[in-house]
C-alpha cells in the first residue's frame, strides 16, 4: 500500500472513529496558507483540528512518534487562519488520532488524543 493509500485509509478510520464518539465532520484536508488540517471537526463548544496518523508494522515504529511539535505548531496556525466568524464562538483545539496496525491490517489500535497543542 503506497503511502497515499495509507493516509486516506487512516483518515477513513478516524473519521468513523470520530463519528462514533459524537463529533461533526466538517471537511477533510483542509488546506490554508499551505498548512493540511487531515479532519475538521466539530464537538460541543469546540472546533477541533485533527492530524491523523496511521503506522503499519513495527519497523516504522509507533504512529505517535510521527508527530513533532513543529507539526503540530503548524495545524494550529492552520485552524487559527481557518476559522471564519461561522465558528468563532467556538474554542479551537488540536486532537491526535493515532493508529497502530499489523502490517496486514489485521489487527489494529487507534487512540484518540485530546488537547495537544
């Protein structure tokens, strides 16, 4: 699976994952001022900002250690830039939705992270 692939099948997977857990889905791949929010979405009073992470087998270590604060100082400054008046009552915060999967996809945990950054 190439890595295009991967980052559409992690996506779908925290998309559902989400939904499950209550929020809206605003957009997906959210581009501003050439920073990528992976999922927008909405929960409660706040517009969460979501950088998914999806890591197959272990040779490429665990989804987690893929996100830096630098990355993360980027969504912010995306969803920051993003947000219109439509949403400004709303709090912003950025969410992980990380995924360690077999290399077959066999077997597979996602974690939700909330607040971090």
């Amino acid at each position: 699976m190439n890595t295009r692939r991967r980052g559409e099948l992690g996506e779908r997977i925290a998309e559902s994952f989400l939904l499950l857990k209550g929020f809206e889905i605003l957009r997906r791949n959210l581009v501003y001022a050439g920073r990528e929010i992976d999922i927008l979405a909405r929960t409660g009073s706040s517009l969460v900002a979501v950088e998914v992470k999806l890591r197959c087998g272990a040779p490429y270590g665990r989804a987690i250690e893929a996100v830096d604060r630098r990355k993360l100082a980027r969504i912010q400054e995306a969803l920051t830039g993003a947000m219109s008046r439509k949403h400004s009552s709303l709090s912003p915060r950025v969410d992980l939705v990380v995924i360690d999967a077999a290399r077959d996809l066999s077997e597979m945990v996602v974690r939700h992270i909330e607040s971090v950054y």
